[in-house]
C-alpha cells in the first residue's frame, strides 16, 4: 500500500483514535495496538490503552510479507493478552482489521494462517483494499473478510468510522465462540461489501 | 424471629431523570490523558413494544415492568421477610447503558411463600435485541413456577427431592415462556438470550440452579465462603457459553441443580456478573462485599479495588432497597455494566468473619 492509500490509512487511525476518546467506555476499557507487515513484520504500537495511544507515522515499503504478519499477531497474543483464569477476569476477544492490497510475497503465510483460525484468538476482519487484494488468502485466515474497492480518502474514513462502531460494540456479552455464537458488527458503509 | 410479609411484595424504583444530562465533552490537555465523561440519558425506545403487551401479559402474568408505575425505573428493588429468612434484591442499569440511553437488561425477583422463598437474577445478552424482555420474563416466570410447586408442601418434607424438581419447573416454565413469547412476535430466540440463576429454600434446605455467567456464594456459619455453583470459566470476558432460551441451554440449568442443608448458611448471594466480574474472584471477595453491606465501608474491608460512594452499611439501613441500590453505583475502572444483586440472610445465624 502507496501513496494516498496509506496517508489515508494513518489519517484514518487518527480519526479513530480520536473518535474512541470520545466513548468513556472505550477511554476505561479499550487497548490498540498497530502492526505492519512489508519485507518484515513489525508491532509499531504495543498494546496501549486509548488514552496513552499515539497514532504512528506509517511507512510503505517492499514486499507483502503475510506470513510474518501473522506469526507477529500470533506472538503478540500470546504476550500481551490476558486469559480469564480462576484467579483474575481476561480481556475481551480482540478485534483485529487486517488491512491488505495485495497478494502475499512470501510461502510460509497458509501455516499461520491455519493457526489462527484453529486457535481462534481474536475475531479477525480481514479487508481486501482496492482490486488488486488477494481475497482468497484472507479468507484462509478468517470467514469474515470485506471488500472495500474504492480507495479514496472518503472511502478510508467511511472505513475507520465502520472499525470505531465495531470497538465501541464488541463489549457486548455474546455466546461463547466454540458455541456459535461470536461478534455481531455494525453494517458496513456503503462502498464496502461482505465477501460471501 | 418470624416477620411475615404480604405475597404482593412491593418494587421500589428510582425514576429516571425528565431529560438527558448531556455534559460537553472536555478539550483535551496536553500531557493529561482524557478522563471519561458518562452522561445518562433516557432509552429512546419503549421497554417493550406496545404491539407486544399482550403477549407479555400472556407468558409472565402479573410481570411489573418498569415502566408500569410512572417513569422508566432506573432502577428497582425489592425486600421481603418470613419465617426467619429476610431477602433483599436491588437491580441499577449500568452506566454504559445509561450513556447510550439504553435500557437495563439485567432483572431480580424474589418471592415467598409458605415455609420457604424463592429467588432469581438475570443478565440480558448485550449482543439480544430484546434481552431485557428475556430477564424480566425467565426471572419472574421461574420464581413463580417454583413457588407454585413449594407452596403447598410441608415445611418439614420428607421428600429431598421436591426442592430439586420444584426448580427444575421453574427452568422449565421459564424457557417454555420465552419461546413461546418469541413465538407469539416473531422474535429469534437469541433476540431473547439471558441467563438465569435461580435459589429456592424448602424444608430446611436450600438449592439453586444456574445457566450462563453470573456468581452465586453461601456464607456459611463457620465464616467460610462457599461457591454452590459458577458458571464455566471462558477464555475471554464477556463471552457465555449458554444462554436460555438456546437448544440445550434448559439442559444445561438442570444438570447444574445443587441442592444442600441450609442450617449453616448464614447468607446467600446471587450476582450478576455486573457485580461479579467487580469482585472477581467471588469465591475470594464475597466475604467482604457481604462485609460490607453488613458493616459499611471502611478501611478494613478489602474492597478489590472497587470505590464505593455509599459508605453506610446496607442491610441495617432505614431504607434496605435504596441503600442497596446506592451501593450499586460504585465505581470500578472497566466495569460499568448493569449490576443486580441478592442477598438473603438466616437471621437465626451469624456470619463471624
């Protein structure tokens, strides 16, 4: 991702930084993190909470390292979330937008890929940004992928108001994952379908 | 000491406020994180839709909605007490869904009748259109189903299985009434989803069932906490692994019956986990909540990092129900879901820690 797409990305975070400061529900309880993936993947922001978070300057560069990206997402869990035991309430299932345009460069991504769907650790919204997105290898990671063709700064901040409605709902009790039951999201905006 | 009261038991509401308190959000100042701003603001839609009353009055007869006596209740609460056994159940809308102007979904009911008591809490799923319709119609329908069973035994029944199979109807009228209710408008049953957590005493014993999240603890004559029943541990927060009126879900109350000797229960507790999650773990902390209703808030109490503005203590209160329900607004970072709680005491026994 070059050019516009990715000022409209960073400008999108911004404005979802901002919106989220908005909610109290969100300043008390929501946590960001930003990770990239190019020749590597990289955790530009560990999990922060809203009120501390600083919207990263992002960078667009080299390849479509997928499979690292997902390995990354993997560690990150593991390391930063907190699991409900006997002894202390977990956090909230993450919600995860994974913003690509392309087609992964690298042939390990199918293996992490798999992991995460059969692991299930977070309720993960893969977007496929503009036509060139490889629909097909989100969906390996996730049954819940959307397409978002236009790519104009309107569509990216349509987009991000979509991603803070999707924050400020996931706080909802739902039926546990391995029952069927999962997150509900707002709908979409217009100019960004649910690939079936 | 035997105190009777009337079967009608009264609820006591807080009104809400006329209009939305609307506060302005504050600019942000620089090298200070923003603080939250909750404001509180009426529902925007009718507890239940007009089209449905009827309906409602058909699978929960005598159901007192929130909105029956005057303004959109807040809040509610209720006390009873006989034969020894004195019951106090509070239920306040969180201050998520009073930002949103959203109704409570949480409920609590207790009934009494001859030789015995019955109780129930309920938290409407988030993610279910119509959940607080499902709280308020599995708590009602379940106590008064498990009232009509109990109330013509005797006290001192020879039968220890009465009590189990009395609650076991309760669940089950309670999951026939929201599929019926769903039936009758045309809801999905998940648009219904609640859980349930019912206690009932009966000849000298008491037991409870339970189907989705939510605590319950016996505080027991020795000064030991007890758990009777807890729902599974999942993974993440917020996330249940049943719900009535679900497939399965009836199954899943059933098997979860314990029924044991009350003669050594000082208190019993039941919580939505509005107030659970607060006080997590329950096991640990039910001590010092109940600790703190008795006594008041002091320093001496562990308090599990929950601030409390009412600081008197609850059960010794002129006023137990708006005490109760002043004691709901404490505050937790993260925590500001609908609370209901409660708490049914033995008089004839001490709780010594």
């Amino acid at each position: 991702m070059q050019g516009t797409p990715i000022e409209s990305v960073k400008s999108g975070i911004r404005q979802l930084h901002r919106d989220l400061l908005g909610d109290p529900q969100a300043i008390e309880s929501a946590y960001l993190s930003v990770l990239t993936f190019a020749n590597a993947a990289q955790q530009i922001v560990p999990l922060t909470e809203v009120a501390m978070f600083n919207p990263p300057e992002l960078q667009a560069s080299g390849q479509t390292n997928f499979g690292d990206g997902l390995r990354l997402l993997l560690e990150v869990f593991e390391r930063e979330l907190v699991r409900t035991t006997a002894d202390q309430k977990g956090d909230w299932r993450p919600l995860v937008f994974i913003l690509s345009d392309g087609a992964p460069t690298d042939v390990d991504w199918p293996v992490y890929a798999q992991q995460l769907r059969e692991r299930r650790p977070a309720n993960i919204i893969a977007v496929a940004c503009g036509d060139q997105a490889d629909v097909e290898a989100l969906k390996q990671v996730t049954e819940i992928v959307i397409q978002m063709q236009d790519m104009s700064p309107d569509a990216f901040k349509a987009f991000f108001r979509f991603v803070s409605a999707s924050v400020k709902q996931t706080s909802a009790k739902v039926g546990a994952v391995g029952d069927g039951g999962g997150i509900t999201l707002p709908p979409p905006p217009p100019g960004i379908t649910i690939v079936p | 000491m035997s105190h009777e009261t009337p079967d009608t038991e009264t609820p006591d509401t807080l009104g809400l406020p006329d209009a939305a308190v609307a506060t302005p959000l504050a600019a942000p100042i620089a090298a200070e994180p923003p603080r939250p701003i909750w404001t509180v603001t009426p529902p925007s839609v009718p507890w239940c839709p007009e089209e449905w009353s009827a309906h409602l009055d058909a699978v929960a007869p005598g159901l007192v909605r929130p909105d029956q006596h005057g303004p959109l209740a807040e809040a509610t609460g209720m006390r009873a007490a006989r034969d020894g056994w004195s019951l106090l159940v509070a239920s306040r809308r969180g201050r998520l869904h009073a930002h949103r102007g959203d109704h409570r979904e949480d409920a609590g009911q207790v009934l009494l009748f001859a030789h015995g008591w019955c109780a129930a809490v309920a938290d409407g799923a988030g993610s279910a259109t119509y959940s607080r319709l499902g709280a308020a119609i599995a708590t009602h329908v379940a106590t008064h189903a498990v009232r009509e069973a109990l109330q013509h035994g005797q006290a001192d029944s020879a039968e220890p299985a009465l009590l189990g199979r009395a609650l076991e109807s309760g669940a089950t009228a309670a999951n026939h009434a929201l599929r019926e209710f769903a039936t009758r408008c045309g809801l999905a049953l998940r648009d219904l989803r609640t859980t349930l957590l019912v206690a009932a005493l009966h000849g000298g014993r008491v037991g409870l069932l339970q189907v989705g999240d939510g605590a319950s603890a016996c505080l027991n004559a020795d000064g030991t906490v007890s758990q009777p029943l807890s729902g599974p541990i999942t993974e993440f927060s917020g996330e249940v692994a049943h719900f009535l009126p679900d497939d399965g879900a009836i199954e899943q109350l059933v098997q979860s019956l314990v029924v044991r000797d009350a003669s050594h229960c000082a208190a019993l507790i039941l919580a939505t986990d509005g107030v659970e999650d607060p006080w997590y773990p329950f096991t640990r902390h039910a001590g010092p909540l109940y600790a703190q209703l008795l006594h008041g808030v002091n320093e001496s109490v562990s308090s599990g990092g929950v601030t409390s503005s009412h600081r008197a203590p609850v059960l010794s209160a002129p006023d137990p129900v708006h005490a109760l329900i002043e004691w709901l607004a404490f505050e937790k970072r993260g925590e500001n879901d609908d609370r209901t709680l409660c708490v049914i005491r033995q008089d004839a026994v001490s709780w010594p820690a």
